[in-house]
C-alpha cells in the first residue's frame, strides 16, 4: 500500500471507535488509521479521548495495509532519525527526566541523551525542580544539533499548548449565560475560587446571594458543590466570573407586594451613611432610613447613635421595584407625626385661647 502520508505528519481527524488495545482514527479512506490506546489512557487508567473527539496524530509508517500514528514518539522508536524527524515536523517526544545537571535536567529519549533547560520545564505553577526527576513526560525538540548528540527540549510548550487548546474548549463551553456546577476550593474576602472542569473560576461576594454576604465563609464551605451562571467571561485574560444569586429568584420582584407603603415591620441596620440608615426588611431588600427621618440633630454622626445589626421598627414609605429602592420611615417618628397632624387639624389660628405648651413646642 502506498503511503499516503509523509512520515512526521501531523494530520487532526477523530477518534471512529477505541477497542481493546486500539483507538481507531477516521481518515476519509477505505481504511482507518491505527493509534495505540495507551497514548491516550492517563495514569489513573482513564481515557483523554473518546469515540467522536478530535485528535492530532503523527504519522509513523504503514505495515500490512495499515497506517499506523502516534501522539508522541517514545521508547524504541525514538533514534536518531526518528528524532531528526520529529524536531523538522515538531512531533512530541516522551523522555525520561534522569537527573538535574547544570542549568536543567538530562533526559533520555529512547537511548538519546538530551537536555531541557530548567525555563523549559513545567508551566504556570511549577514544582519544585527535584520533583521532576524520575518522571516520564512529554516534550518538543526545540534544537537539533551535530548529528543528534546536542538535542534541546522543552516540556513547557507541551503543556502550553495543552492549555490553550484546552482553553479554548472552554470558552466554547463556558459562554455568558451557561449554568454550571462548580465545586468551591478556597474562599477569599472578596469571594469563592471554585473548580469548572478543571479552570479556575471566581463567584464574587455581591454574586453569593441576594442577601448580605459578609463573608464567604459565612455561606460557602471548601469541596462544597453549588450551581452557578456563567455572568463574565474574558478568556484573553482567562478570567471567568459565576453567580449563585442569578439562579435564586429576585426578591425584588415581589417587594412591591409584600411591602407596600404604610406596611410596618422590624428591620435590622446594614449599613449607616450620613445620610442615614440602610434597614434590611428581607433578605435581599434593604430600605433607607433617611437622616431627616431620624430623631437626630442636625450634623450628628449616626454610628454614634445606632450599631449595624441593631433592629428598628420601620414603616414604609414608597417602594420602587425597578430602581430596587425602598424608602422608610422610623415607626415612632411616623406616629409621632400622626399625633402632631391631628392636634394641628383641631386648633385655630390666632383664636386667642389659653397657652397650651404642648402645641408651642410642635409649633417649633
């Protein structure tokens, strides 16, 4: 059978079927290409492909009709031409990380000595130099010199572009407005790292719930699975943000029926501002105590006269669903007005009567 392919060729196709021993690759021909299973399994016995995925495979050479790739080249068939092959075509190459030498470590290809400087070997989070010794990992020659015996590799752009590819899954995955489960692996002040298949992804605190979340820990425990959106995704910079809260029902939707203006209920102090207080009445709904509401002189700083989490008994005032604002009244300044209005109602201007102290003091 002719060849079709030049050795080292780098050819993408997909995986037809994986039995036995084999992985079974559609090449658009009367036959299929031939790709032995292990360079697919990892090391807790698992498969990195199935039936129906891309692949990029190397051609390695045809026997009794078959043609015959790989994903790397390793062990036996790695000599000299083999390697001389795989640097011109960039192949992947499995060595043997032997020892740490000067300036990096020497591995073995098969039965060729080469070197991957210590800048080529790991990537993003790097182990400890020792580490890598004894380890089988994957490679590309990066320089190929007199006749093979001055061979350059480097682990780091394997694992680059392990990453990228996939990253690059992801985004297609991962888009605005997926839902997704997440498993949490470390709370911060500002929120929760959690694990999407395998990439890191942040739920900011204010995206916890739409109650107040003063701290991750507070909701959140590490290896703690949640359901989340998908609600920013900047993949140039790798950075994707999820909400628990845009799968929760907005409580905001059902404020203007439950608290309608003159509803009285006791709330508790969130935040205080100058201009007043910030009383949460649910969860997930605070309404403002203006300053001018407040039994208070003029220029009095609040948080000497009330502490968050106090409770206050409010009234409310005015809701607006859309702005997500909710103004209130303390309820003792409420009926204290109520009480002025109706003794005012009942008096007469200038009618000469006796002077009532009472009504002076309201007059002020």
């Amino acid at each position: 059978m002719k060849n079709l392919y030049q050795n080292g060729e780098a050819v993408t196709t997909t995986v037809v079927a994986i039995s036995g021993d084999t992985v079974f690759l559609d090449l658009g021909l009367k036959s299929e290409g031939f790709l032995d299973k292990a360079e697919v399994t990892k090391e807790d016995g698992t498969l990195s492909v199935k039936e129906g995925d891309p692949i990029t495979v190397y051609f390695v050479g045809s026997s009794h009709e078959e043609l015959h790739f790989t994903t790397k080249l390793a062990g036996p068939k790695a000599n000299k031409d083999v390697l001389l092959n795989a640097f011109k075509n960039g192949i992947p190459v499995e060595g043997h990380v032997t020892q740490e030498i000067k300036g990096g470590y020497e591995v073995m290809v098969g039965t060729t000595r080469a070197f991957c400087p210590y800048s080529q070997m790991g990537f993003h989070q790097k182990k400890e130099s020792s580490e890598y010794v004894g380890q089988h990992l994957t490679f590309r020659i990066s320089e190929y010199k007199n006749d093979g015996r001055n061979i350059v590799l480097s682990n780091r752009i394997i694992m680059e572009e392990e990453h990228d590819a996939g990253i690059e899954k992801l985004a297609k995955k991962l888009t605005v407005g997926t839902n997704v489960i997440a498993t949490v692996i470390s709370l911060e002040s500002y929120g929760a790292f959690v694990n999407v298949d395998g990439f890191q992804a942040l739920i900011p605190l204010s995206e916890i719930s739409h109650a107040r979340v003063k701290a991750a820990s507070d909701v959140l425990q590490v290896g703690q699975e949640v359901k989340a959106q998908v609600i920013k995704a900047d993949w140039a910079h790798e950075k994707v943000s999820l909400s628990i809260k845009a799968l929760e029902a907005d409580p905001w939707e059902e404020a203007a029926k439950q608290f309608t203006p003159g509803t009285k209920t006791e709330g508790t102090v969130a935040r205080i501002a100058e201009f007043g207080l910030f009383v949460t009445i649910a969860p997930g709904i605070d309404g403002l105590v203006h300053v001018s509401k407040l039994d208070v002189e003029r220029n009095t700083n609040l948080r000497k006269v009330y502490q968050i989490g106090q409770k206050i008994p409010v009234i409310v005032d005015s809701v607006d669903s859309e702005q997500k604002r909710i103004s209130l009244s303390p309820v003792v300044s409420s009926e204290e007005n109520d009480i002025a209005a109706e003794y005012f109602s009942s008096q007469k201007e200038d009618d000469g009567e006796t002077y009532n102290p009472f009504a002076a003091l309201l007059k002020k």
